[in-house]
C-alpha cells in the first residue's frame, strides 16, 4: 500500500507540524511513514498484537523516543490504542488521555485517515458514527482521508480475496456490509468497495467531499508461498479457516493465485486502490 500512503500524504503535504490520526492503523506500515516526513501520530485498531508490531516499528523509526510508541503510553511521536468495543472514545480515554498535555494530545489533529482499503464500507455498519467521532477530534476544515478498492476488474487481488468469502459462508453475498471500524478482525471478511461508497460513508459522517483519486498499488511476491502467508496475514481469511480447515484454505488460495504466477516464480496482482479525502 506504499504508493497509496505516498501519494496522499504528498498530496495534504504531510510533514513537520501535522498531527495525524490513523484509524485501523494495523501494524503501523503508514504511520511510520508519516513520522518519517516529520509527523506527529497517534494510531488506533482492535487487534493488539498489530499494534504491538506498531510500536516495534515506531519506536526503531526516526525520531522516535523511549516510551512514546508503546500502547498507552502518552508522550513521544507516537501513540497507539486498542479500539475496543467502546469506540474510539472510550479507547482514546482509556489508554492516552488523561489530565492537562496528555488529553489535549488526544484531540487537536489536523489529518485523520482510514486506509484499510480491505475494509470498504457497508450501508448497515457503524462505520459513520465512528468516522464521525474521529472527525470531531479534529481541528475545523482538517482533511479526512478514506480508501477502498477500485474496479474490480482493475483490482486483481479481489479474485482471490472472494476465496475466503466463499469458504467462509458459501451462500454468502461478496456485496454484504463489511464489519465497522473496530470491528473483531478475527471475523473480518472482503468486499468489494463500490463507486459511491466512499462518498457515501463521507456524507454519512457528515463530512464535505473535498476530491478524490487513484494509485496503482500491484502486490508482489517473491513465491508463491510468500503471497499465500501475505493474504493470509490480512486476517480475511480467518473465517474461512475455522469453516473448512487452514490446509483447505491454503490449497484454494494457491489455487486462485495461479494466473498470477510469473515464470521466474513471482507473483504479481495488478491492483488499483481509490481514496476520498473529505474536510471536518
């Protein structure tokens, strides 16, 4: 997702002075880069062993200060706290703000981000009211930024996350609603993100639309084995996993990988990923 996270945040001129929020922050890939073009950042997602990775990563990254990147641990570049099922609140309250510094560093960001284009959004699902909170924690006018999919015919990895759709629930619809921001990843499954969805959710969340635009964002392996533990590391095939069994699953996404197996060995999905960005 490199040329994603580039493209936008050379795009909102990220750097010395931004204080930016990452929503569903995983194991800090965006983040880091962020803190590397002189970013202040705070991230939150549900699943505590990526943000445990988080915190390895920021505290070796540059700029980073003893202390500052562990999970609840306020001060330093960075902050980072499980979303639990409270909502970004009570997560926030929880784990970083307490009295005086520590609260106004909760609050006050002037980006705010959902990258996780593996999540697209659902009509049904929490997700605005859960935007909307993050939105309100920033400044007036501050640049919220959402990605998904592209087309799916422009999106080749989509044949293959459908795999675990399908092994998990196989009269499942790959068009149901996706799990809220927060949301259990040991449950998360794929879908495809839709024209409208990004701005739909915005308007929802009762953000002002403020562009949009496309990256090419190929996934590349060095074998297929690799590509195999990379897919299987997103948790969107977890479902699958306890519906049939892990050699099963492994065998269907080996499967599904085979037109995109170069002669040399690699493996190479050309993919095209969409963001909106949005104003508080």
């Amino acid at each position: 997702m490199v040329p994603l996270y580039e493209a936008v945040y050379e795009r909102l001129e990220v750097g010395a002075g931004t204080r930016l929020l990452g929503l569903g922050c995983g194991s800090g890939l965006a983040l880091l880069m962020a803190v590397a073009r002189g970013a202040t950042v705070c991230g939150v997602d549900p699943d505590e062993e990526r943000l445990g990775l988080a915190g390895e990563r920021l505290l070796a990254g540059p700029g980073a200060r003893p202390g500052g990147a562990r999970p609840g641990v306020p001060g330093g570049v960075a902050r980072l706290a499980r979303l639990a099922d409270g909502g970004l609140g009570s997560a926030l309250t929880v784990t970083g703000a307490g009295a005086g510094t520590a609260a106004r560093a909760w609050s006050g960001f002037t980006v705010v981000t959902a990258f996780d284009p593996l999540s697209a959004p659902g009509s049904g699902s929490a997700l605005p009211e859960r935007l909307a909170s993050a939105a309100a924690l920033a400044e007036p006018g501050s640049p919220v930024v959402l990605a998904g999919w592209g087309p799916p015919e422009r999106c080749a990895t989509s044949t293959v996350l459908r795999v675990g759709v399908r092994l998990a629930d196989p009269t499942a619809d790959p068009t149901f609603p996706q799990l809220p921001l927060g949301g259990a990843p040991s449950t998360a499954r794929w879908q495809p993100c839709g024209r409208d969805d990004l701005e739909d959710l915005a308007q929802r969340a009762g953000l002002r639309l403020d562009g949009s635009g496309r990256v090419a964002c190929p996934f590349g392996y060095a074998d297929t084995d690799s590509a195999v533990r990379g897919l299987l590391s997103t948790g969107l095939f977890d479902a699958a996993e306890r519906t049939t069994d892990a050699t099963q699953v492994r065998k269907e996404i080996t499967e599904a990988l085979h037109p995109y197996r170069r002669q040399d060995g690699t493996v190479w999905m050309e993919n095209v990923m969409r963001y909106l960005i949005a104003r508080t």
